[in-house]
C-alpha cells in the first residue's frame, strides 16, 4: 500500500512538473532576413533574451531561411509540445492558421497578422501613428523640402508606414514633396541592403534630405547610403540610432519585444487569444530619443512631437491606416 502511495505520489508530481513545463516551453520562428537583422526579427529575439533571462526558461527558436520551412518549423515545435508558439511576421500566417487547428489544445501568437482563431493571439500595431511622428519630424528637419520612404515588400501593411509617414510630413512642412519607393514584391526584398542602397541614392539625387525605411534588412542599405550621402536617416522596428551616431533622426519603433517577452511571459495559463492592437496610447509604436540622435532633435520638433501624440491619443488628431481603404489621403 506505502508503494502504491509513493508510487502515485511521485506519478502526480511529475504530472505537475510535466504541465508546469508545458506551461513553460514557448518557441519563436523568425521569417526571413534572420533574428540578427538589426530591425523586426531582432526586436523579437530581445523580447525572448529579455524573457529567458529573467525566467531562466528556455525556449525554441528557428530562423526561416526559405517560404517552405514556415509551416514546417511550426509543425516540429508542434509536435515536440511546445505552446506558446510565436511566429513572426504577416507572411506566416497561413502556416499558424493550418497548424494551431491542428493542435487546439497548444498556443500560438502571430505578430503582424490576424489570424482568428481561439488558440491564436494576434498581435498587430498601429504603424501609422508612430510614422507620423517620425514625417513630423522629418518635415521640420528637411532643409530641401524633399523627403523620401524606402519599403521593403510592395504590401499594404508596408504602404501604412508609408501613408502615415506623409501625412506627419505634411502636418509639419504642406510644401514638401514626399518620395515613395518599394523594393519589390517577393519575400526577398525584405534582405536586399545593396538594392535598399541603391534607391536611397537615386531618392538623394531627386533632392531628398531624409530618408525613412521600413524595409527590414535591406534598410540597412538605406540607412548606410542615406547616412554616407549626407542625409538623415530613420530607422525602424528596432531603435537603430545607434548604428549611426549623430545621422539618424530618430527610429520609429515597433515594441515587437515587448509583445514577444509579455506572450512568453503569460505562457499558457495567462494567454489571451484575439487581437490586440497597440499604438501609441499602448506605447506599442513611438519615436526613439536617445543621446545618439540628441543633437538633431531641436526643442521644437520634441515639442511638435510630444503635442501630436497627446493629441492622437485623445482623438484630437486622426492619423488615417491606409490598410482600412487602401488609400492614403496625402501623396
């Protein structure tokens, strides 16, 4: 009987162990230009470093080189039990819808992407807020009247960067010309640097003096010729102003690390399905200011900047998502 007891009493335990595990074992696959890619993918794995260091949880990680290995890096961290599974990036998509109704009973989060389903968090941002800030700023910093946008995937989730961006533009400076291109219609074009490159050049010789990407990898590209042909630059996802002290303007960051480490963090037990929009009011989406960029932001455009987003919260000021109609108000 004593046995028994011990027996049973050891099978619960583990039993418990099991399901705190469980409870405790997230994964996160990354989409293509890799987690070491300075912007989103990165911005992703700091929120999992971030939730690692702090819970001495490990977790599962896979770095998608091609568009056939994202169901099939979901489908292994699946079958291996882990929950909550968080994929990165809109493209993911289908391959979370096709998986999480196969396994019900385990958790999945998409970033940039709403996919409906109980077991699914859909974590979305506001991208056109913070983009507006940041053509706020780069309206009162242009000395051309010219700025200019570089976007990675010709997708409408890249144009809501875009249309924001023009529109903070134009609160600023109702004058300036706003240059728009895309590099291209293909998952490559999100790790192109030397083609980010080459359109930032020809932007430049159009007169633009400031030069934001929303283009993942290949903004680096951007970033680098805006900087090198004595342009401004703005970042995005991550805060890059580091990666050019005193040359870029600011950063409009995404808190993709924030929505990666707060979903590890809950696990399963504190999982909540749906979509979860954040924006400014949730400080999903803002502006970097740091002592890289310090001398470039003049007490005016801080001003500008704080006041619009104060009136955005409130509803005093409507930045128009260019996703609801596919059109932007401004060009």
């Amino acid at each position: 009987m004593i046995k028994k007891l011990l027996g049973a009493f050891a099978l619960s335990t583990m039993m418990v162990v099991a399901a705190h595990a469980a409870d405790n074992k997230p994964a996160i696959v990354f989409d293509i230009g890799g987690k070491f890619d300075k912007s989103f993918n990165e911005s992703m794995f700091n929120g999992a470093e971030k939730f690692k260091k702090e819970s001495g949880v490990a977790y599962g990680e896979f770095e998608i080189a091609n568009e056939a290995q994202r169901e099939q890096a979901i489908r292994n961290f699946a079958d291996q039990g882990y929950s909550p599974i968080i994929a990165a990036g809109f493209a993911q998509a289908a391959a979370v819808e096709k998986v999480a109704k196969e396994y019900p009973d385990l958790k999945f989060a998409i970033v940039d992407m709403v996919v409906d389903l109980p077991n699914v968090s859909s974590i979305v941002f506001k991208e056109h807020e913070g983009s507006y800030l940041a053509g706020m700023m780069a309206g009162m910093a242009s000395k051309s009247g010219t700025v200019s946008f570089v976007g990675g995937m010709d997708i409408p989730l890249i144009h809501k960067f875009a249309c924001g961006y023009a529109q903070g533009v134009k609160a600023a400076k109702a004058d300036a010309k706003i240059i728009q291109n895309m590099t291209g219609d293909t998952g490559a074009a999100w790790n192109d640097p030397v083609k980010g490159g080459e359109i930032t050049k020809g932007q430049m010789s159009q007169g633009s003096d400031v030069v934001y990407a929303a283009a993942g990898a290949t903004g680096l590209g951007v970033l680098k010729a805006a900087t090198e042909g004595g342009a401004l630059a703005i970042g995005v996802d991550a805060n890059q102003n580091y990666l050019y002290p005193g040359k870029i303007l600011t950063s409009m960051m995404k808190r993709v690390d924030v929505a990666v480490y707060n979903t590890m963090k809950d696990g399963n037990d504190g999982f909540k399905g749906g979509i979860h929009a954040l924006g400014l009011a949730e400080d999903g989406v803002g502006v970097a200011m740091d002592d890289n960029n310090k001398a470039l932001v003049t007490p005016e455009m801080a001003a500008a900047v704080d006041k619009a987003k104060a009136d955005i919260i409130s509803g005093a000021v409507k930045v128009h998502d260019y996703t609801e109609d596919n059109k932007c108000p401004v060009e």
